[in-house]
C-alpha cells in the first residue's frame, strides 16, 4: 500500500510570533500547494494562532508539540486538546523524547494522551526512540516494542491506521548523528511488525511511521527511499524555510 509521505517540524522551544509567522509564510510560498507530501508545522502554544492565519488556505497542516488528556478542569498549566482543534490543529506530537526525560513523560501517559486526541478529532505524532546506552547494551529491540505497546496499548486499530508513528533515536537527536538509513529501517520495519502483532496487518500497512533525529536536506532523500520510512520530524532543519523546504521536496 503506498503511505503518503509526511513531514512535520517540531519548532520546539523557538521562534517569537513574528518569527514563527515569518517561518510559517515563508513555508506558504515554497511548499504552501504541494500535495504529495503532507507537510506539518509544530509551533509552540503561543505561536499556534499565528500560524494557523498564515497558513490559512493552503496545504500546510499545524500540530502542536504537547496536550494534556483531560477536557478541562483544575490542571493550571495544561491544554486540551479540544483547545488545539480550536486553535486550528490537526496533529499533536507526543511522547517527544525530551518529554520523557525532562518532564515525567511515560508510555502510560502518551497512552492517555493518544485516547484524548483522538476523541477530540487530532491525530497523534507519537515518539519512540532508544538512548545510545540502550542501544550499545543491545536493548533497542526491547526498548521499542516496549513503547510501542505501552503507547498503543487498547487503541482502536481504525485510530492506529490514521496515526503517525516518529521514530528518533535519542542519540540522533540535535546531534547531527543521523541514524543510518540501514539502522533507521531495521527499526521501522521492527515498529510495523509489532503494530501487526497488535493490530494486524492491515493497521501496520496503514500506519505511517517518521523517521527523525538530524534529517536534512542532505540525508533526507535515502532515509525516505527506505521501504518502511514513510517521513520525517525535523527540528533543528525545521527552522530554516530553506532547509525545510528541501527536505520537503526530498
Ligand atoms: P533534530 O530534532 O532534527 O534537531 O535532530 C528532531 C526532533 O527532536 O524531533
């Protein structure tokens, strides 16, 4: 079955409105009517109502990089994700390894959060990815069918098929490591074989699964020829309209 490619930044923690407006416009000129490729831009929250306006009309979706799973209530600091549809979101990046390490992110709470988005209609850009260490010790097998189950565990196969699966190797993020794209097959294949165990195969020929960790304009086109590499997450490359946009036409 032949997936769409796609390919989403994760701004991170950057860019003011202006610049992110900047960025977003930018974006709108080089890629703004392409329509074989689904392009993706993760804006912080304060940014997002800027992007969605400069966005407007074209092919580029927005995501945001977090949610919490409740609707509403008493959790001061928190978005809903009822709140990103409103502000204009069709995805939502979670699990983001830097989520796991500097904010308590687990596999249970990605798990909620997945079951939140998609009750609300956003779907889910849900990360997994080993450490060097694990890695090195021979746990990357372990390691990945762990998240993959904690994070899916109980979801609708139907909701499985339409979510988007990021595998970055924690070692590869930022690092300017890219993982090669030999090393970054064998784990997507080792992701689609363990949503088939789950789900069956129709889900994980469905699913679409990123690759991320250092993707640029130079290594963009052999990591996507790859059979089970269905796109990317792009942060630092994300930033540039120049880079993003060559990524994007791979
Ligand atoms: P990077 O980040 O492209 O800067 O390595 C990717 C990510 O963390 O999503």
């Amino acid at each position: 079955m032949a997936r769409k490619p796609i390919i989403a930044g994760n701004w991170k923690l950057n860019c003011l409105k202006a610049e992110a407006e900047a960025l977003a416009k930018g974006l709108v000129e080089t890629v703004g009517t392409k329509s074989d490729v689904d392009v993706v831009l993760c804006p912080t929250f304060t940014s997002l109502d800027t992007v969605a306006k400069a966005i407007c009309g074209t092919k580029i979706a927005m995501g945001a990089q977090d949610c919490y799973w409740q609707e509403k209530g008493a959790f001061t600091g928190e978005i809903a994700p009822s709140m990103l549809v409103d502000a204009g979101c069709k995805f939502c990046i979670i699990g983001h390894s830097e989520r796991r390490q500097y904010f308590g992110e687990t596999n249970e709470t990605i798990n909620k959060k997945a079951q939140a988005l998609y009750a609300a209609g956003l779907t889910p850009i849900i990360c997994v990815g080993e450490t060097l260490q694990e890695r090195e010790e021979g746990n990357m097998e372990k390691v990945i069918t762990t998240q993959v189950r904690g994070c899916l565990a109980g979801l609708e196969a139907a909701k499985v098929a339409e979510s988007v699966i990021a595998y970055e190797p924690v070692w590869a993020i930022g690092t300017g490591k890219t993982a090669t794209k030999e090393q970054a097959q064998e784990v997507h294949a080792l992701i689609r074989k363990t949503v088939a165990d789950m789900f069956g195969d129709a889900t994980a020929q469905a699913v679409r699964i990123q690759y991320g960790g250092s993707v640029k304009p130079d290594n963009a086109a052999e990591l996507m020829a790859q059979p089970d590499i269905d796109g990317a997450l792009v942060g630092g490359a994300a930033l540039k309209a120049d880079s993003f946009t060559a990524i994007i036409n791979f």
